[in-house]
C-alpha cells in the first residue's frame, strides 16, 4: 500500500509525504479456497492496513513539528467468502 501527499514542485503544501506499507497475512487453507486469495489480498488487505497508514502519516507530521495531517477516511471495497448454501 502507498500513500503520497504534496508535490514535488513548489506549491503551497508544507511538506511531501510517502508512505509504503506492507503486510504478511497467513490463511489457513482449509478454511479459506485458494482461489479467492488473490481477491482478499487485493480488496481486504489494504482495508486491514490502512488504519495502520494513517497513523504514521498523523505521527510523522506531529514528530517533525507540522500540524497534524490526518487523511480521511475511505470506504474500500471487500470481498467475503461465498456462503455454501
């Protein structure tokens, strides 16, 4: 996951920020068919991590003396497992 905020041209933000993030998660595959990992990673992962992303972006902001930057939330699309009925 990646987040960028401000340009690298001279323009009105105080600061450029990037973050990357990443996660490792473990699925147990008895539970959870292979064929539908990629689509959890792609579409449920990065719901899991983005709380995560927008605390560093408001930590780092407050530790290098700027005003807190908080980035909005976002409503990210998941994907469940098919029910069995």
């Amino acid at each position: 996951m990646q987040f960028r905020y401000g340009t690298e041209e001279k323009s009105d933000t105080p600061f450029l920020m990037r973050i990357e993030l990443s996660g490792e998660f473990e699925i147990d595959e008895n539970q959870f068919d292979k064929k539908y990992i990629n689509d959890w990673a792609m579409k449920n992962a990065p719901a899991i991590l983005f709380p995560f992303l927008r605390e560093q972006a408001y930590a780092l902001s407050i530790r290098c003396g700027f005003p807190p930057f908080i980035i909005p939330l976002i409503q990210l699309p998941s994907i469940q497992k098919p029910s069995s009925s």
